[in-house]
C-alpha cells in the first residue's frame, strides 16, 4: 500500500470509528503518557515539523474553528472569569506591579508614547519584560522605558509576543 493510500485508509478508518478510538485512549491512558515520556523530543520535533510544513493550513483551519465558535469561546471567557475573578485580579495586580517595578525614566513620555500610538498599531517592548527563546526558556527580562518601546502593527506584534532573539535587536 503506497503512503498516500494508506493515509487516507487511515482517514476513513479515524472518521467511522471515532467512538472505538476515544474508548481506546481512556482505556490506555497510563500507556499513551509513558510512549510520550519516553520519545518527548522525538514526538515534540515530529510536531515542529508539521506544524512548519503545513502552518498556513493550521492557520487557516484555526481561523475558521474560531469563527464557527466565537460565540461559544465568548461565553466560556465570561464564564471563566465569573469563576475567577479573584485569580484575575491577583494575575493583573501582579503584572502591573511587574512593570512599575521595571519603569525607569520619564513615566510622562512613556505615557506620551502609549497614547500616540497609531491606530492598528500597537506599543511592543523591543527587549520583552519577560522574554523567551524558541524552546520557551525565559532568558531576558527588559526593562519598561521609553527606549524599549517600540509601535509595531498588531498582527507582527501578536506574532512576537514575548520572543526574543538577542541578535535582531540592538538598542
């Protein structure tokens, strides 16, 4: 059997017995976590590897996922923080106090460059407040000045997020 038939063998086989395979897991829950352990980095860079062979395909299947259940996740956001409103509270506290306790300078310009920020655009920190590498290893702490900051359009910076690679960013 050629690869391609067999993917889609397998295909069928996952659509028409889809209640087979989630009893199947329950059951060998403890087997499925120990294969995991035992080939993490194997599994995480066979992961890596689809996701950067096919990450348009993931994007857009991701898109189209959130827009069929915004209004669900919309609901499941509101429940959630109903449900944990003194958790969110602490986690905002804590973040507001993580910046104040690493602003320096002229708080008056920061609050200048916050409020002239361009529409679509948003306030991005060059050097991250908590920056990681591509493993996700938390490897720089930036600092909350006006020569940190940076406007960047919401799309790169949503893509950024915390990253940070040392060598494109120089201040």
């Amino acid at each position: 059997m050629n690869k391609l038939k067999r993917k889609e063998y397998f295909k069928k086989y996952r659509l028409a017995n889809k209640d087979k395979i989630k009893e199947w897991r329950e059951a060998n829950k403890d087997k499925i976590k120990e294969y995991y352990q035992n080939n993490k980095d194997k599994l995480i860079k066979q992961m890596k590897e689809y996701y950067l062979a096919n990450r348009d395909k993931l994007l857009e299947q991701t898109k189209e996922h959130y827009l069929a259940n915004k209004d669900k996740k919309k609901e499941q956001m509101k429940e959630y923080y109903l449900d944990n409103k003194g958790h969110i509270a602490i986690k905002s506290r804590n973040r507001i106090q993580n910046i104040k306790n690493r602003t320096f300078g002229d708080i008056k310009a920061i609050n200048e460059f916050y409020k002239n920020c361009p529409k679509g655009y948003h306030v991005d920190h060059i050097i991250p407040l908590k920056g990681v590498n591509e493993k996700g290893e938390h490897i720089v702490s930036g600092l909350h000045t006006i020569n940190n900051l940076q406007y960047l359009p919401a799309k790169e910076n949503h893509e950024k997020y915390n990253k940070f690679y040392g060598e494109y960013y120089t201040i």
